[in-house]
C-alpha cells in the first residue's frame, strides 16, 4: 500500500504545481467528504506551505526570465 500512497501523493504535488486551481477544488472536496482527515492545525501549516511555494514559484519565474 505505501507505494500507492507514494504516487497518489506525487500526483497530487504534480497537480499542485501545475493546476493549483484543480488541485484546491479536490483538496475542498475531500475536506467535505473527509473532514476527519484535516483536523488539527493543518490549515495554518498548509498556508505556510502555499505561501513558501509561492515564493518558489516567483523565484523560479525571475530565473526563467534571465
């Protein structure tokens, strides 16, 4: 089981990075469906992963630009 839990967890870091809207419209549903499995501080955790990512992203897009 943990290798499909490793690529379950690949696709959703590859659909994060290249259709976050997508992926934020999966991550609502399951929050509806699952809500067990987000309890916790995992929204102030997350909003430091987006906002670090962020971050990332315009770095990576000032280097493509150079």
């Amino acid at each position: 089981m943990s290798n499909l839990d490793e690529s379950i967890g690949k696709l959703l870091l590859d659909l994060q990075k290249n259709d976050p809207d997508t992926f934020k419209k999966l991550m609502k549903i399951a929050k509806e469906e699952n809500p067990e499995l987000f309890e916790g501080d995992i929204d102030e955790d997350n909003k430091k992963i987006d906002e670090y990512n962020r971050k990332i992203e315009e770095y990576n897009q000032k280097v493509d630009e150079d």
